[in-house]
C-alpha cells in the first residue's frame, strides 16, 4: 500500500473509530442514539402493544368475561368431536403451539378452504372478522367454520347433541338450563346438505330456536376462550418505551439496520398508511393489487362479504345476540355500496409476522421480502382497483412506493423486531 492509501485508510478508521466512540458514549450519558421528530414519536408511541388498553366489551356476548364460560370454550375449542368425522377442531388450524394458525397457505380441514388461516391473537379488537369481514363479532366467527364443509363440515344439531352429552353439566354451570331437545334428527342445519336442511326445515320453530341458542352459545364460550389469547411484547415496543425516556443505551435493543426499517415503514414505504395502532393494523379492507389465487375467478373478498353478513342470524342484530340495537352502531351503519370494496381484504395485524408465512389471504407469498417487493412494484388489480399509486399515476392520497433492494432488506429486519410472546391461558 503507498504512503497516500495508509494515510487515507487510517484516517478512514479513526473517524470510524471516532463514530462508535461517540455512540457508546451518547448511550453512557443516556442521551439518544436515534433522533427522532416529535410527530415520529408520537406515531411510534400511538403503535407501542402496551397503549392497546383494555380489550374492548362485546355488547352481544354476554358471558365473554365469565370464567366458566371461558373454561368450557377452550374445551369446545380443542374437541374434535364438534367436526363431521372426528379428526378436525378448532386447534388443528388454530394450533396454540404455532401462533394459533397453521402456516399452510390454505387452511385444511376436512377439505382445502379459499384463504388463508388467520390467527386468534388480537382478533377480540377487530370489528368484523376473517378476511373478507362477514362476521362481526369473535362469538359469531367461531360458528361458521363448525358449519362449513371444507372445515369441521358438521351441522348444529350435531354440535348441540354433543354438548348434552360430554358438556351438559359445564354448560348449565355458564348459561343455565339446557333445553329440552330429545327426538332431534341426527343432523339437520338451514346451512347443511339438502337432507340437513329438508331435516331442518321439518322441525318445529321453537325447536330450531332452541338448537340456534345453545349453538349460538358454543360460539360465545370459544369467544371468551379466545379473547384470553394475546400478543405479547417485542423489541419495538422496548425501543419505543426508550425512545420515550430519551435512553441511547435502550434504543440499542434495535440494530441500526431494523432503525432504519422503522424509519422506511413510518416513511417512503408508507407502511403505516395501513398497519398503524398497537396491532398495527387499521382494520379496515384494502384492495392492493394481490394477485388472485385464481385468475379466471378472482376472489372478491369485501364485496360478497356485506350480504352475507347483514343476512347472517347470529350478527349483533340477530335474535341471538345480547346487544340492544343502539349497541351496533358498526353494523347499523355500515356502507353496503362502496365500490371500493371489491376484492379488498381486511388489514392483517403486523405483530408475530416474521413467524407466520406465507402471506396475504391466500398465501400467494412466501416470503416478507415477497410482500415488501409486491408493494414496490405496486401492480394493477385484477380486479376491482388498486388503492396502491401506479408509477408516474396522481393519487390523491399515496405516493408511488419506492424502494430499493436494500430498503426491502431493511424493512424486513425491523419487521422482525415486532415479534413477542403469545400469551395464553395455562
């Protein structure tokens, strides 16, 4: 090396050396490592899991907080009893020991679903469940599955006969009387084969009354198991509370390359615009261009979710519901005619997302770099339109995503950082 080369490399290494020092320094003082606005801060505290509160009350479900309910729903939520050929429950997708999801891209039961498994954690705080939002409450969500045939494939006849017999006791213990309902058909649902429902349909109304209440209340059980389930804290949210306390030597829980991450997904990656809040999500329904599983025909998510769930009998208006009217404001008022709702699907929380692949509501990405290059290219819709801003397109409320390699590589590290816990019941 000539004289010129070691004198330009060792000055190189003492700035460098001069750098760090002035880091581990500014971390000893307690000064901050990473500047950030007073906005930025207070976006990054508006996200921190401990800002989440108390889970919000469900007016339609009554016993969502009562022990014994819980204790019977976790029950029902492991018992694969409650499927057509015994081998399926609520854990084989929703499996505990794996971010309560199955990490398939289509969820497997008795048959091969549309869409992707989504997990139980944080779903308590959404309004509308599954990815297209057709049901509106936790305790009206666990029913559907029990019914459909690529799932448990069973009917409610069979569900409620079942809790007369392994459940009885429990089940008086949470709701009171079980009713009377010897004489029922083996199988019979208005949702079922066309022998269920012609079985169905010949039983008497107060009957199918009774059979819809003590079905309806299986679903309130696994509710108040569900909402037991919660995401726990990760290293975002110790950097957060560091940030807050102007700690360098906290902030330090993150690397440089997950902050600058952070600054890309609150930035130019426009992550935020979606997956803001504690869970990161804004739980709302977005077309974003996803390819469709199948191109000849495209899912339409949202747009065929609205009838189903203002027709659905177990909603917050339903005569199973414990709400009073004034109660479901989310349903009374809700936009049934947004063109915009086409093949849009729900905001998935970010939390636990580096363990949960693959991605979107059909699994159509393996991998988060995957995702994080989908929204730069940022492709037209299949169908419906794209919320996401087309290259050199004026877009009234984003702007054209741009990232590089390296900022994909970037965002998919601080994504890791939002990994916590599940915390469940013991």
């Amino acid at each position: 090396m000539n004289t010129a080369l070691a004198a330009a490399a060792a000055a190189a290494a003492g700035v460098a050396l001069a750098a760090i020092a002035l880091t581990v320094g500014a971390a000893q003082d307690g000064k901050p490592r990473d500047r950030w606005s007073a906005q930025e801060t207070a976006t990054l505290a508006s996200m921190q899991l401990g800002g989440a509160g108390p889970l919000p009350s469900d007016p339609s479900n009554a016993y969502e907080n009562k022990a014994e309910v819980a204790a019977l729903g976790r029950a029902l939520f492991n018992d694969v009893r409650l499927s057509r050929n015994g081998t399926v429950s609520c854990a084989s997708c929703h499996a505990a020991d794996n971010q309560f999801q199955d990490g398939r891209k289509l969820g497997q039961g008795l048959g091969t679903g549309r869409r992707r498994t989504m997990p139980v954690m944080g779903a308590a705080r959404s309004p509308f469940l599954f990815w297209d939002g057709r049901k509106d409450s936790l305790w009206s969500q666990a029913l559907g599955p029990l019914e459909d045939a690529a799932e448990h494939g069973t009917n409610r006849v069979a569900v409620v006969q079942v809790l007369g017999r392994a459940y009885r006791q429990q089940y008086q213990e949470a709701f009171g009387a079980f009713p009377a309902l010897e004489g029922l058909p083996q199988a019979a649902s208005p949702n079922g084969d066309a022998a269920e429902r012609v079985a169905w349909q010949s039983m008497p109304p107060a009957r199918r009354d009774a059979v819809n209440r003590v079905f309806a209340n299986v679903g309130k059980a696994i509710a108040a198991y569900e909402r037991q389930v919660s995401f726990g804290e990760g290293r975002f949210d110790t950097y957060v509370a560091a940030t807050a306390a102007g700690d360098g030597r906290g902030q330090e829980v993150l690397t440089l390359q997950e902050v600058r991450g952070l600054r890309l997904f609150l930035g130019k990656g426009q992550c935020v615009t979606c997956h803001n809040g504690p869970l990161m999500t804004d739980h709302a329904f977005h077309n974003t261009g996803v390819p469709p599983l199948n191109p000849i025909r495209p899912d339409r998510g949202r747009a065929d979710a609205l009838d189903k769930l203002m027709r659905d009998e177990f909603n917050c208006l339903g005569p199973y519901s414990d709400a009073k009217p004034e109660q479901c404001g989310e349903l009374r008022f809700l936009a049934t005619d947004d063109p915009g709702q086409l093949a849009a699907f729900r905001t998935p929380s970010l939390r636990n997302v580096a363990l949960r692949a693959p991605y979107m509501h059909a699994g159509q990405f393996a991998t988060i770099e995957e995702v994080l290059e989908h929204y730069a290219r940022s492709p037209q819709a299949a169908l419906g339109h794209s919320e996401l801003a087309q290259p050199g397109e004026k877009h009234a409320d984003r702007q054209t995503i741009r990232l590089s390699q390296a900022d994909i590589q970037d965002l998919a590290a601080f994504l890791g950082t939002l990994t916590g816990p599940v915390l469940q019941p013991r």
